[in-house]
C-alpha cells in the first residue's frame, strides 16, 4: 500500500481562509502532502482584519492532538497562533510525550491586518514551552523584537536577532525581512554560528500578502516532511511563496489584504 507524507498543522482558524489553518492545508496539499489539523482558536476574520476570537478549551486541544498522532502519525508539525498560554503548554507536553521531533514553530502574534493574535502572557509560556522543541523557528522582524525585548528596524538588526536566538535555543532560527524596505526581502537562516544562509528575494509589489507567514512555514514543514533537509526545505518554500505572491497579485478578493494564490501551479 501506498503511504502519504503527512504534516499536521496546530493552528487558528481564519474563516477568510487566507491564513491560520486554511492557508497551511491548501500549501501541504499543493506541495504533495497530506494535511491534518488541530484548530487552537476561531477567529472571525476577513481581508480587513480580525473582528474575534474564540480560543478553543485546552483540553480538546489535547484531544485533537492526541486523535491525530495515536492513530495516524505524522512526519511534521506546523505550530502557528496558540493565543492562550494554557494551551501552549498542553501542545507542548502531548508533542513531548508522542516523541514528535520534527516541528516548525511560527510564533503568530499579530495578523497582516495589525490585529493581535497572542495573549501577552502566552509570550514566556512560548519561550520557556515550545520554542525549545523547535527544528525551526520562523519569526518575523517584529516577532523576533518581541521574543528579544527589543526594536529590531535595519538587516543588521536582523543578523544579530537571528544569532541571539540561536544561541537561545537548539534549534535553527529563519528571520524573515518581509518588514525591511530593501528593494530585495532577504531572510536568514542561522543553523550555527559557522552556518547562516541567506535567502534574498526580490520584492514583489502586491496588496495580497495576508497569510504569507503561514505559507511559508507550512511549505518548510511540508518539505522536513519529504525528508528535505533544512536548507532544501526553506529554499523550496520561498520558491513556492514567491509564486503564490506573483500568480496572487493579480487578484482581488475582498477589499482589504487579499490572500495569495496557494494552487497557481494547478489551477488553468
């Protein structure tokens, strides 16, 4: 019999269907994966912005969590919004306790939109919690502020940044410049101190970038899943990415942010 090569993403809803959830199932599925989930909260949500949240009991978390890997297994894992401390905490532990290694943490706190989507508190829960069981952390130039403590504004900030949380945490870090205003939006993969990759990208001038984050760490997780290794992974998602931004800008869906165009390669 055949096997699917699975990735499960931990994430919000976004009835848009732009990000959150939505965003990383319609990725897994254009690079050739299988895609399940484990919703953390629902949000109200549409190219304008974020108009609530309902974050979902920790326990059922747990529930879904624990569904997904006692029966079906996965090869990877993409972490996005969690919003509650409790329930970063329980993710946590139930990945631990299933052995899962292989995880893509997109530490989500606030949407295209400007609207915050993690708990202030949930802030040290994720640090002390999750990003430790990380393979990869994707944060971008704001996030990497927050998770520092600190205003991170030029590309050298955007070096530094990715070397502190190196050395913060085992895993490799990519420090996206989305949020820089270079003619190029160059991220940077720190693996160690004697391994940083840079992956520069020219820059393209569209409205429809909501769900980028989300894409691109789904399509990472997507590749560590087919046994890429981390540099293939991430070369092959910003590719992926470029081309959702490209075919998306074309488009308009909504009178805010649009989403990219996850199924440019199939749909005619």
């Amino acid at each position: 019999m055949k096997t699917y090569t699975r990735v499960l993403t931990i994430a919000g809803s976004d009835s848009g269907g732009g990000a959150g959830i939505q965003a990383d199932l319609k990725t897994v599925s254009a690079l050739g994966c299988y895609g399940l989930s484990v919703i953390t909260a629902l949000t109200a949500q549409n190219t304008l912005g974020v108009s609530g949240i309902h974050s979902v009991p920790p326990a059922f978390v747990a529930e879904q969590l624990k569904s997904v890997l006692s029966d079906i297994g996965v090869n990877a894992v993409k972490i996005g919004m969690l919003h509650a401390p409790d329930i970063i905490r329980v993710i946590a532990d139930t990945l631990t306790g299933f052995g899962v290694r292989t995880i893509v943490v997109d530490p989500v706190m606030v949407a295209t939109s400007g609207d915050k989507l993690l708990q202030d508190e949930a802030i040290d829960a994720l640090k002390t919690h999750l990003l430790p069981l990380a393979t990869v952390i994707t944060p971008n130039l704001p996030e990497a502020g927050v998770l520092l403590n600190r205003p991170l504004n030029t590309f050298t900030d955007l070096q530094q940044a990715a070397a502190d949380l190196g050395r913060q945490y085992p895993g490799a870090i990519l420090v996206k410049g989305g949020h820089l205003h270079d003619a190029e939006s160059t991220d940077l993969l720190y693996i160690s101190p004697d391994e940083q990759i840079l992956f520069p990208t020219k820059r393209i001038d569209t409205p429809n970038s909501h769900g980028t984050g989300c894409t691109l760490s789904s399509a990472i997780a997507a590749g560590l899943a087919k046994g890429f290794s981390l540099r293939e992974a991430v070369n092959q998602a910003k590719t992926y990415l470029t081309g959702a931004l490209q075919a998306g800008a074309a488009y308009q869906l909504g009178h805010g942010h649009g989403p990219v165009h996850h199924f440019f390669s199939i749909w005619q």
